[in-house]
C-alpha cells in the first residue's frame, strides 16, 4: 500500500477517534498514564463514525435535493 489505495472506492465508511482518544494517547506517550491506564481510559472511549464521499458520481447518486427554506437572521444580543 503507498497511501492511495483509498482513492479506489467511491464511499469509504470506518471509525475515527475523538480528542479524548489522541489526548489519552498523548498523555501515555508522555509518560504520564501507564499502559495499564491508558487502556482503560480507551475501554470507554465513545467510538465515532466517519462516511467519505470520494467521486462526484457517487455523490451525485445518493445526494438528493429535498427542500428548501430560509432562516431568519438572529440579533447576537437576543440569544444572549
């Protein structure tokens, strides 16, 4: 593999880490969790998925125009 092969595939679907998984990662490899505690931390780590579209024709296939409709613009002291 040279780093490429993903280009094959029009739809590529597969887990991604969140913050929370790179900072306890960090923090072993910074000497700071032993690997024991690292682990567990993992263990309950919320998993996330990932969907990338990668040609236009396969976007164009399951991309489908619904609706649409205007949104009011809000003044930013209001939501305060």
């Amino acid at each position: 593999m040279d780093g490429t092969d993903w280009q094959k595939y029009d739809i590529i679907m597969g887990r991604v880490a969140n913050d929370d998984v790179y900072l306890t990662i960090n923090r072993y490899l910074d000497g700071e969790l032993t690997k024991a505690a690292a682990l567990a931390e993992l263990r309950y780590a919320k998993p996330n998925d990932q969907i990338a579209i990668n040609s236009q024709q396969a976007l164009d296939s399951l991309l489908v125009f619904r609706r649409s409709y205007e949104l009011e613009e809000r003044n930013a002291e209001s939501s305060i």
